[in-house]
C-alpha cells in the first residue's frame, strides 16, 4: 500500500508523513531526498545534468552547485522545467519500486510536493493533502530555508491550487494549528487508512 502526502510548499508535509509513518510503522519515501541523492556525484541525475548543462552547475570539483542551481531554478522556469524532466522520472522509478518492496498490505509512505502536477495520482493507493494557512507556510519556509518570500511566493506561484489539491485527494490535514490538533487529525487518517478501502474514504 503506498500513500502519498503532498501539498504546497510549507504545509507541513514531511512532519504528518513522519507521524503517519509512526502510527503505521511504515517507511517514508521523500522525493526531495531522492533528488538530493540523484545530483550526487555520479548518480543518475548528476549525469543526465551534465549531459544537459556541461559544468554551468557544477563547482571547481565537479559537484553540483546547489546553491547556484537552485538560483536558476528559482528564476527561470526553462531551467526548471528542464531539471524536473531530469529528475522526475528517475523519482517516480524509485517510489514505484518500492510500493513492490515487501507485503502488499504493508503501508509504505511517499512526500511528493508534485504528486498531482506529475500526474502520477494513479501511482497511488491512497493520496494525503496537507495545508496550512498561507503566510504560516510562506513564513516557516522563510525561516527554514533563509530565503526571502519572493521566492517562496515564486514556487506557490507554479503549484497547483491547495483547494485543487484537497478535491483530488483522498483525505486532509489541516496543519494551520498546534502540533496536538495535527496528531489528532493523523491518528484519524491512521485508524481510517487501516479499514477496509471500501469503508474509508473521505476528506
């Protein structure tokens, strides 16, 4: 069974996976992390880059400059559009492979931030959407990532609409509030994740 949290950026997506995966005892899958790990040197990703790109994004030894990268990424969406071409099917390859790995009942849980705009929802057993509220989630990744707002507001400005997101998903979690308030709402989703599918749909 593999679930997949997604949901706009700041939203709180890897704290529910981390507390879903607990009630469920299951591993999680971030796609982000998958990223990370293909712009590795001498992965993958950090080869279709250089295929791409020759040493634009690389550093005097031959590693990805992630801070550059990640300024391209911000503010050119060719430069976007072109690494997610990279990456995503590298991604999807992987989360695939694990939803194989073990008994098929066994819960197996997968962040992706794109889940919708990939089109991959087919992929999928069940599907979580998480939100907060707007400047709560533009102020968290300001915090977290030392990045000015603009560019927060430049990566919601490319994700699909969270209200969009809550209809095609299976269930929500609102994590506009305390830690205490998500728990709750997660344990909901855990009991109900483990009903029959028939019995345990809704938002």
């Amino acid at each position: 069974m593999l679930i997949g949290i997604t949901g706009s950026i700041g939203s709180g997506k890897s704290l529910v996976a981390r507390l879903l995966a607990n009630k469920l005892s299951a591993p999680v899958h971030s796609s982000d992390e998958i990223c990370r790990r293909l712009l590795n040197k001498g992965e993958a990703g950090y080869q279709k880059l250089v295929e791409t790109w020759g040493e634009r994004y690389l550093t005097g030894s031959g590693e990805v400059d992630r801070v550059v990268l990640r300024s391209a990424v911000f503010n050119d969406p060719i430069v976007r559009k072109l690494l997610e071409d990279i990456l995503h099917p590298l991604v999807r390859k992987e989360l695939l492979e694990a939803k194989t790995k073990g008994p098929l009942a066994k819960a197996q849980i997968a962040e992706v931030p794109l889940l919708f705009e990939c089109g991959w929802q087919g992929d999928f057993d069940y599907s979580v959407c998480v939100t907060a509220d707007p400047d709560l989630a533009l102020q968290r990744v300001v915090d977290r990532d030392s990045v000015r707002p603009a560019d927060v507001e430049k990566i919601t400005a490319v994700q699909m609409d969270p209200n969009l997101k809550i209809d095609l998903s299976d269930y929500h979690i609102d994590n506009s509030g305390s830690m205490e308030d998500t728990e709750k709402q997660v344990e909901k989703l855990a009991e109900a994740l483990l009903t029959p599918r028939d019995m345990n749909k809704s938002k």
